[in-house]
C-alpha cells in the first residue's frame, strides 16, 4: 500500500529567499520579498510532487519590517491552517534577520503538535547557487517527516534541523549562519533523509505553555538595551522615560552591571518597569544571582537578549506576577 502523500501548506512572508538582485553574483545589496511563492516552487518540483502542496503569500517583506503585529497576524494564519485536519505540517518562508524572534514567539503562542518548519536563505533567488531552494526543499521533507511531530517550531537552514528555542542568528553573510550555540542543531537532512539526535527541546512549547495566540492582538513595548564601553546610561533612561513595560538589559559581559546603571536603576525600582539581566555576548548562560534580589531583576538563564524580548512582552501581556516572571524564565 503506498503511503498517502503528506499535505504541507507554505505561506511565505518574503525575505532573501524571495529577493533579487541586479546581477546572478549579487549576494548584498539586493531586495528582499520580490518573488512570489508561486515562482518559487517551480524551481523545487520533485519535493512538490512527492507531497500535497498549498501555499499562499501572506505577505512580502524584509524581515526587519516585520512588527509585532505583522509577527501576530502570521501566527494566527498559521493556527488556522494547523488547525485544518487535511494538513499535516507547514512551511514558513521569511527573512532570516528577525527570523530568531519570530521564530521563538511562535514557538510559545501555536497550540498544536504538528510540525512547523522556518526557512529562509542567505543568498537571494537571483544568485549563482542560492541557498534558498535546497533550504526549502529540505524545510518541506523535514515538515512531512512523522519524526518531526510535536518538536515544537523547527528552523531548516543549510541542511541542519535547528529548534525555535536555541536558534539565533550568526553570521552577516555566509550560508552557515544559523547555529544554536551551546546545544548544537536538533538534526541534520543528508539528501533526503532526515536524522534526529535528539527529541526536542526540554523546555516548554507549542501546546505546553499558558499562551493562546487567540488571545493575543498586541504586545506591549518591551525595549533591548546593550551595554557599552563608556556607557552613560543614555538608552535606558530613553527606555524608562517612553514608558517601556519592560527592558531586556544585555550586559557586557557575564553578570556585572556597570556602577552608572547600578546607581540609576536603584532609583527606578520601584516604578513598573520589567527588567531582565542577559548578556551580550549571545553566547552562555546569565544565571540568578544577588543582583536580582538587590534589583528586581529576572535573569533571562538560557535565553538571548533578543528571544528574552519575545518571552517578557508575552509574560506582561498575560499578566504574570512579579514573583512568578523568573519561573518562566526558568521553564519557556
Ligand atoms: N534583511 C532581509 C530580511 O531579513 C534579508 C535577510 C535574509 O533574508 O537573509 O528579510
């Protein structure tokens, strides 16, 4: 009996995997979200043929433009079609700059167990050898893989299978630029066949956390603070002063906060604010320490500055106590 073919539905959101470029070697400086969906799958017909496939062009843009509302409107899409019990898994195209954040936000807000797979590209659609049709046509074989069930949101990028929760972005210009750095990828594909070496994250996701993307049309402002030689505390006030909820406050190195930040937020711990101690080297773990009783602080543990911004609007947004913040921090 041969298997029923698996039905992945793409939407695509634009970047490098839909930009052109002016010449087949423009690999910077080129457009991103020019190409539609439609022109791009042409270009993978084995993969298209092998699977049910559906598609559709949410939007097309830079990832940089993608706010929290475009981020929202692209997670709801995506719950309705999980949703849908002809479908077994879906593709999301994007750009790869935010593509760590969306990532991670949709790994915490989609309630299901199907898989989800983010691809994008280094290199435009216009380029000699872009990364970006093998990176899709590896993200469809991944999402109609049954080893990918409930592993929560997957990133599929130069032929490595990398989770939502520990992804981050790299590199400015090489086709290896995804990495997740303490724990390695989940997977690799190796012509088209998908090996695991681990089952998921040990943290919670999809189906397992308090988040309900039905619940969500907005987000509060949750700034990114990094922490600098000769810092006069110039952004956090700016932070403070427009009324941010919350601050992710990425420190130079591994845990201390210089003594103009220290002697300033003393002052400001009693207003409303939200603040989590990271740090900036994107690289390592920013444990509870003293600081965070002297200060309120919540330390953002295994998260970047940039995911521990997706995880403190989505704690603000649901209301979460002050006693309770670490203990997400802890378990998302
Ligand atoms: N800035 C563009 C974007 O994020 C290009 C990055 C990429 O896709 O590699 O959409």
């Amino acid at each position: 009996m041969t298997e029923k073919k698996k039905h992945i539905k793409i939407i695509a959101t634009g970047g490098t995997i839909a930009g052109s470029g002016n010449s087949p070697t423009t690999i910077t400086g080129y457009t991103p979200g020019t190409k539609d969906i439609k022109e791009i799958i042409k270009d993978i017909p084995l993969v298209t043929e092998e699977n049910e496939i559906s598609y559709q062009q949410l939007f097309n843009i830079d990832s940089v433009d993608m706010t929290n509302e475009l981020m929202i409107q692209l997670a709801k899409h995506l719950q309705k079609s999980l949703e849908d019990e002809s479908i077994d898994g879906a593709v999301v195209t994007l750009g790869t700059d935010t593509l760590e954040e969306v990532g991670y936000f949709l790994h915490l807000v989609l309630n299901t167990d199907k898989p989800v797979i983010l691809v994008g590209a280094v290199r435009p659609a216009t380029a000699i050898g872009t990364d970006g049709l093998i990176n899709l046509h590896q993200a469809i074989n991944v999402a109609a893989d049954n080893q990918s069930v409930n592993k929560g949101v997957l990133i599929v990028m130069n032929s490595r299978i990398l989770s939502a929760r520990y992804v981050t972005k790299v590199n400015t210009t090489m086709t290896d630029a995804f990495q997740s750095l303490e724990t390695g990828a989940i997977g690799n594909i190796v012509g088209d066949r998908v090996y695991y070496f681990y089952d998921r994250p040990s943290f919670k996701h999809t189906h397992e956390t308090i988040f309900d993307i039905n619940d969500l049309t907005w987000l509060p402002k949750v700034s990114i603070v990094i922490a600098h030689q000769g810092d006069d505390n110039f952004q956090i006030k700016e932070a403070v002063n427009r009324k941010c909820e919350g601050l992710i406050i990425a420190t130079a190195g591994g845990y201390t906060i210089s003594t103009k930040i220290s002697e300033y937020l003393k002052n400001i711990v009693t207003s409303n604010i939200k603040i989590v101690r990271t740090s900036r080297l994107g690289h390592g773990i920013t444990s509870k320490t003293h600081l965070e009783n002297e200060y309120n602080f919540i330390a953002s543990e295994t998260l970047n500055a940039n995911k521990s911004r997706i995880l403190l609007m989505l704690l603000i947004k649901y209301k979460i106590k002050n006693n309770d913040l670490q203990d997400y921090f802890n378990k998302y």
